[in-house]
C-alpha cells in the first residue's frame, strides 16, 4: 500500500504546475548531464514576468546526486533558492542580486531525503519541514528579505500538500495518517500563524490557492476542494471520474477551471500526457461546461494570460479558456 501511494505522490508532485495567478513565474533549465562522482550541473532559472518577459537569470551549479534546488517568487520580483540537502534559503532581490544566505535551523545537516514544502502569497513565504527522527515537522514564515517572522512545531508528518493566504493569515495542511495496519486517512488542518488548529477536514489536496472572494480551492490527482476560508466550512469535494485524474487548477471571476487527462506514460525520464479535458466549475461546484482537446503527447502544460486572456497551454497547443 505504502509502495503503491509513494509512486501516485511522485506522479503528481510531478503533475502539479502551480498555475496560481501570480506576477511572475519561473522556468528551468539543466545543463551538464553529469552522472559521476565530481561532477557538476548548472540550473538556470528564469524569472518571467506575466507577459512572459525575463527579469533576471539565476544560475545555481549543483552536484550531479544532489536535489536541485527550488526558486519561489515574491509579488515584488525578489526570490528565494530552496535546497532540500543542505538546507539553506538563499534570498534575491528583484534583480537577481544576492541578498543573503541562511540556514533553516543551526544544527540542520545533509539529508537526500529532506522534503521542503513551501509556499509564497505576496511576500510572504511559508515554509515546512522536518529531520529524520523528529516526530513533529516544523513551519517557519519569512518576510522577502529573509527576516524569520515566525517559526512553531506541528505535531504532524508526511505533509503532501501546504497552502497559505497572507491577507487572511490561513495555512491549509495536507497530510497522510499511516495504521498500523498499513491503512491509512487523509486530513486537511487549517492553523494560524501560531500554529493552533482551527478546524480539521477529512479531505486531501496537493496545489492550493485562495480566490478573489475568500474561497480556498485545492487539488490533488484524484480529487478537488473548496473551503470557504471566512465559514471554516467545505464548500465543495469532488473525485475524478474512473480512468482520468486532475493535472492542474486555476480560476476567474465567474468559475473554476480544472484540467483532466488519463494517466501519464513514462518516456526519458518525462510523463507524457494527451488530449486533456477542460472543465468549467461555478463556484458552487457544479459542472458548466466540458471540453476535450484532441492533441500530441505533451510533458509541459499550464496555465497563462496572453493579451489579457486565460488560456491553457499543453506543449505547443494553447487553448483559449475565456
């Protein structure tokens, strides 16, 4: 069982575009194609903005076994580098300068298998994780330049899911609670900034987002969410149908949009995705509109605004969404 939901979790960490309506997203790129001991590999990540121009470059040479890093954004255009193995943030302003280095915690050390989660709403970023031993993970908030403003201990592991709102200091919690009988439950925890569990759902999600009306709309690959974050209460849960799961998530003023496609395949190292359905959600939950999309096989996708429209791209294919 545990094998089983291990090879689903990488499949959809892999899924999971983030297509929050940010300013700025990133795009990455590896160069070197090391696969010996001494051997290095540069990262490039590229900032954009939202009509797709480039900011700055931040270029990060990492060892060929060694997890690359992660570059969240702040709504400022500064940037923080997130490495798992070592542990560190490195922050940037919003022309790539360096603006300083830290430590998540004075006695982290290496780890191959450290999980950060992280999250950015404004600038703001919202960070959990924990060390092998440790029965309770840990979640700390910075401001863009780097400063702690928070740090607090959840007695809870195997997060599979973090989603954050700045303007209403809300932090959402997905996580995996293993039996001794191999079973298991999912649970969704909304806590403040101080860590006191304010409501708990038995629910999942992976990727979530607040809306413009204070709802909380989340996904995982097999199941949707919306909580109403000013009730406490879930405004709507939703499966996929049999055979498909959900790929990605946004939304406008009037609906929610979800994308849904069968199972991937596994070609060179990429899933591999085709004909992807588009889905239209009010924000009730209920079905208004479908449509599937006859394409190739495509291992990039998300959403984007082009002249001001939504629209969904799956490799070379964009499909206008309003």
């Amino acid at each position: 069982m545990k094998i089983m939901f291990a090879i689903l979790y990488l499949i959809s960490t892999i899924l999971s575009a983030q297509s929050l309506n940010k300013q700025f997203h990133v795009e990455e790129m590896v160069e070197g194609g090391s696969d010996k001991i001494g051997g290095f590999n540069i990262v490039e990540y590229s900032v954009l903005s939202i009509d797709e121009k480039v900011i700055y470059k931040i270029s990060n040479k990492t060892e060929y076994d060694i997890p690359y890093s992660k570059l969240e954004v702040f709504n400022n255009g500064g940037s923080v580098l997130i490495n798992s193995f070592y542990g560190t943030l490195t922050f940037f302003d919003n022309s790539g300068t360096n603006l300083k280095k830290l430590k998540l915690s004075d006695n982290i050390g290496v780890e191959y298998e450290r999980s950060i989660k992280s999250v950015v709403d404004g600038n703001t970023l919202v960070l959990l994780f924990n060390q092998q031993g440790d029965k309770f993970s840990t979640i700390q908030k910075y401001n863009f330049s780097g400063v702690v403003q928070t740090s607090f201990e959840v007695e809870i592991l195997n997060v599979n899911g973090l989603a954050y709102s700045e303007t209403l200091k809300q932090i959402y919690l997905s996580h995996i609670d293993w039996k001794n009988d191999g079973g298991m439950e999912k649970f969704v925890l909304l806590i403040n900034e101080n860590g006191e569990i304010l409501k708990k759902y038995n629910s999942t999600f992976e990727t979530g987002f607040f809306t413009e009306n204070n709802l909380f709309v989340a996904f995982s690959n097999r199941s949707l969410l919306s909580i109403n974050s000013e009730t406490l209460e879930i405004n709507f849960q939703k499966r996929s149908m049999s055979g498909k799961m959900f790929i990605d998530m946004t939304t406008n003023k009037e609906s929610i949009i979800v994308i849904s496609a069968s199972p991937p395949k596994l070609e060179s190292g990429k899933w591999y995705y085709k004909n992807p359905t588009i889905i239209k959600l009010n924000q009730s939950g209920e079905q208004i509109d479908k449509n599937k999309i006859e394409t190739i096989l495509f291992s990039e996708y998300g959403f984007n605004r082009l002249n001001g429209n939504l629209e969904f791209t799956a490799g070379n294919k964009h499909m206008n969404i309003e």
